[in-house]
C-alpha cells in the first residue's frame, strides 16, 4: 500500500499547503541565521502552547471549543493524521533536514523574532482566510521538531517519531 492509496484529496492538499510551510520556514531560518536550538525552541513553544488549551478545535467556528492536552478528539486527531505527517516527512526529507542555518547569529536581543516566526509559520499576510492553516502551522511543527514536542504533545506524542 502506497500514501497515494492512503491519503484522500483533502489529505494531500493538507500536505502540500505543510510543505510550502515547511519551505517557508527552512527560508525564515537560513536568512536569518537560525540554528537548531533556537529553532527547535520556537517549534516547541508553538505545539506547548497549542497543545495547552490556547487553540480551538472544531470543523467551523461554530462547533468549535478550546482544546486541552488530555482531550480525547485531540487524541483522536493526532492518531488520525500520523499517516500525513509520515507522508509529509518523507516526501520532504531534504527541506526537514537543512531546515537551520549552519552558523547560528545571537538573536537574544531580538524581541521581535517570536513575531516575525509567528507570521512566517502562520502565513500572515495571506489573504485566504482558511481555518486550516493553524492545523498547517501544527502539522509544520510536528513533522520538524518532533523529538521535542513528544514531551508537549497529547498522547504522549504518539503522532510522533
């Protein structure tokens, strides 16, 4: 069995809108000479956060509801989407891997980079309104950093190598 046989259209456009993040992230830290402790740290800031009841979950604003780390459809969630992450990560192991710049500058007196890493991994400035790019910008951190965000995801990181 093959992803493609796995995946349905909705599934691989997720994807492919991960993968244009995951570009633009690998773009965000190699001009600005983000290394892969920084890096890592600004990926796992985002899922702790996520994961700790500051996101919402639902299919429409409507159904929507805060998420907690112990909820059983984030639960659900994160087991539904192991086989995208999979996907993602293999089909783009090559941006995954030089994700961070070689040399690291000191951005310790920069206040504005958890800004500017919001907007890259959120895609501010895009006009579509999609609700789906939080789970994009979820997807993004998870199939990068996923070592450190198995201690800050739900189920113990199960979604998670």
């Amino acid at each position: 069995m093959t992803y493609q046989t796995t995946l349905n259209e909705d599934d691989i456009e997720l994807a492919e809108r991960t993968a244009a993040s995951l570009r633009r992230m690998q773009i965000f830290f190699n001009e600005n000479n983000i290394g892969p402790e920084l890096g890592n740290e600004l990926f796992s800031a985002f899922v702790k956060f996520t994961f700790d009841g500051n996101a919402s979950f639902g299919h429409s604003a409507e159904d929507s509801c805060r998420i907690e780390r112990e909820d059983p459809l984030l639960k659900q969630w994160m087991a539904e989407v192991q086989h995208i992450i999979d996907y993602i990560r293999l089909q783009n192991a090559g941006t995954i891997s030089s994700m961070y710049a070689h040399k690291e500058s000191d951005h310790s007196n920069n206040p504005m980079l958890k800004g500017a890493f919001l907007d890259v991994l959120l895609d501010a400035g895009t006009k579509d309104e999609n609700p789906v790019e939080g789970t994009v910008a979820v997807l993004t951190c998870l199939c990068v950093n996923h070592i450190k965000n198995a201690q800050h995801a739900p189920a113990g990181g199960r979604a998670l190598h």
